[in-house]
C-alpha cells in the first residue's frame, strides 16, 4: 500500500500545531462545573461582549429579505466589502482603497505571508508575542528568524537590523504587544521602516492603549509602502465569535491581496455585526475606558500578593511571573475553581500566567482565590 502520508509537505508534516483556547462549554464540560460558574480570564475577550445595537441587528438579520426575496441568509455576502469597508474608512479616517477585511486579522496576517513569502524565505518575529506569526510562517514554509525581546519586553532594535540583513522579507510587531502588555516607542517603529522589509504592525489591543494616549500608526500608512496594520473586532468590540478583523494596506499591495483573499470571506453576519458595533462605537468606547479602570484596579491588587510580579500593561490583560511556587498548579488551582487564566513556561516566559482583564466581580473572586492560595 502506498504511503500517502509521505505526499505531505514536509514543513506542514514537521509544524508544531498551534494551542487555541477552549470555548466555555467545552470547558465546563471538562471542569464537571456549570457555564455561569466559570470566570474566563485566559484568552482576553471583552467580558461585556457586543453593543445592544450589534445584538439587534444579527436578530434582524434573520428576517430581513434580499434583493431576490430570499432570506438575506441564502445569498452570498458581498465579496468586496462595500459597506464594511465605507464604515472602517470612517473610524480609522483612511480611504476604503486602502482597507482589507479578513475572518480575524488571522486571515490577513496569512494573506501577508502568502504574498511575500516563498519557502525558505525569512520572518522575522519578536518573541515572546502572538504566536500565530510562527504558525503563519510554518504553513506557509517561510523560515523563522526569532529575535528575543530583552529583558523588559522592548525591542532589540540592533539584532532586528541584523536579522533583517540576513535575507529577511517581512517583520510582525504587535503594538502593544501580547502576552507582555508593553508598547513599543513611535520613534523605534519608524526607525524599523527604514528597513528594506515589510512591516506588519498589529493594533489589535490599541483602543485599550489609546485611552491612555498612545497612538495608532495607521496614518503612516500613506507615507511608508512598506508598512501594514492589523486590527480586530474581537476585543474592544467584543465580537470574538464573529471573526473580523481588517488592515490597512498600501495601495500598491492591496491590489496583490484582492487577488488571493478569498471570495467571500467575510460572511453576512460577520459583516452585519461589525457594521453595527461600529455604528454603537460610543457605547463600545465606553466599555474599553471600563475595561482599562479595571486593568488598574487588579494590577493593584496583583501587585499586594506577594508571589506575583505583574507587569503594567498597556491592553486589556496582565502578565504576571510567578515568583514563590509553581506557576502550573497556580494556574491547575484556579481552574478546579473555575477561574480560567492563560499558563506560560517556555523559555521567555518561565513560571508566567496572563490574566485577562474581566468585570469588577471577576476580578473580586479572582483575587480570592489568589489570596488563599
């Protein structure tokens, strides 16, 4: 018999799979624990979820007719965006030629390698930072170039330049980064653009920096061609479940993009959803503006236990090093528990849990437990 498996690309055979979190009712289910017994902390979803107005609108949808008077649900969604990109163009102030959306910015940072990356061509990524650049890259057959972040979390902006002269063709930064919270200087990622590579910053945390006055760089985008941006609804809009994301992309590269994106990749709820959180923005700021009080409030009070050392952060979660103790039984105590929260032991990250910023009442049994440990 023939061996098929051997037919496999050999950079797909040898890809260390990616470690998604678990849904709550799956969890729970594992737990042995009803669903509203669980405090989700670990994969920094908005705990207030989507506007009234998004909520609304899916309901509406499955009643509304389309054009042919079918159910709006029986035709295809439309393959360019038009309305979606029109609403983006009017919250990140840039014109619709320069906007992609994608199933997440997941899709997009693929679509990125896709273009650019033939195999063995070089990535440049910044770890410890969101592991999907690695994934991306390994799917696609590029090769990785990790440049570790210092001992702060800050860029190494010399060993970034030197890897770049080794052949690299795109560099990811996440600003503020993920899992460690910081943010990276404006004047460190103009200097990066001098570069001759492409590069991806990815803003999916930067409503939650910005209410501290941190700033986008998407107006850059005209003035740099080499330059990307990412962004997400999964965070500030709380639409995690709907997978949106979108970028902003010089124009000559979009062009490329349209090319390779998928049809229709956006699908009519996701579009329906993202349109209204957008139209709902105020309310949705609002619950950002909650969500950072509340990053403030648990850092103090991480900050009391004398086994934890949390990092400030600029996001809607908090790194922390567990200094007394072991981080995994840690992390294993509070899940019998029910409180959910992200385990890190890799060799950046020794004896790390994240810990998603939830509402006051989560942070409250959160704490609890932390103080009886």
């Amino acid at each position: 018999m023939m061996p098929f498996a051997n037919l496999i690309r050999s950079e797909i055979a040898d890809l260390e799979a990616y470690t998604p979190i678990l849904p709550l009712d799956v969890l729970a289910a594992r737990l042995g624990l009803p669903i509203e017994q669980l405090v989700k902390l670990d994969a920094n979803e908005n705990p207030y979820g989507p506007s009234p107005r998004t909520v609304q609108a899916l309901a509406d949808l499955a009643t509304k007719a389309g054009p042919t008077g079918q159910l709006a649900m029986a035709i295809y969604p439309d393959p360019n965006q038009t309305r979606l990109r029109a609403a983006l163009s009017s919250y990140v102030g840039q014109p619709e030629e320069r906007i992609l959306a994608g199933a997440g910015a997941d899709e997009l940072i693929d679509l990125v390698l896709r273009l650019f990356i033939a195999p063995g061509d070089g990535v440049i990524d910044c770890p410890p930072t969101f592991g999907m650049y690695k994934f991306d890259t390994g799917v696609n057959g590029g090769r990785l170039i990790p440049v570790p972040r210092r001992a702060d979390f800050s860029l190494d902006i010399p060993a970034i330049e030197a890897a770049a002269r080794s052949g690299a063709k795109v560099l990811f930064l996440t600003n503020p980064n993920n899992p460690t919270g910081n943010l990276t200087p404006l004047e460190d990622i103009e200097h990066l653009l001098k570069l001759p590579l492409i590069v991806v910053v990815d803003e999916a945390y930067i409503e939650f920096a910005s209410q501290h006055g941190a700033a986008s760089v998407c107006d850059w985008v005209p003035r740099y061609e080499n330059l990307v941006v990412l962004r997400t609804f999964s965070k500030w809009a709380g639409l995690a479940g709907m997978r949106v994301g979108y970028g902003i992309f010089p124009e000559w590269m979009i062009a490329q993009l349209w090319k390779i994106k998928q049809p229709y990749n956006i699908s009519l709820g996701a579009e329906t959803a993202a349109i209204a959180a957008l139209e709902d923005r105020e309310y949705l700021l609002g619950n950002v503006a909650r969500i950072v009080a509340e990053r403030e409030r648990l850092l103090a009070c991480l900050r009391n236990l004398p086994f934890l050392e949390p990092h400030a952060s600029a996001s809607n979660f908090i790194l922390c090093r567990v200094t007394r103790g072991n981080a995994r039984e840690l992390k294993l105590m509070l899940e019998r528990l029910g409180i959910l929260v992200r385990y890190y032991h890799t060799p950046l990250l020794q004896d790390y849990i994240r810990v998603s910023v939830g509402t006051p009442a989560q942070t409250d049994t959160l704490i609890h437990a932390l103080e009886t440990w």
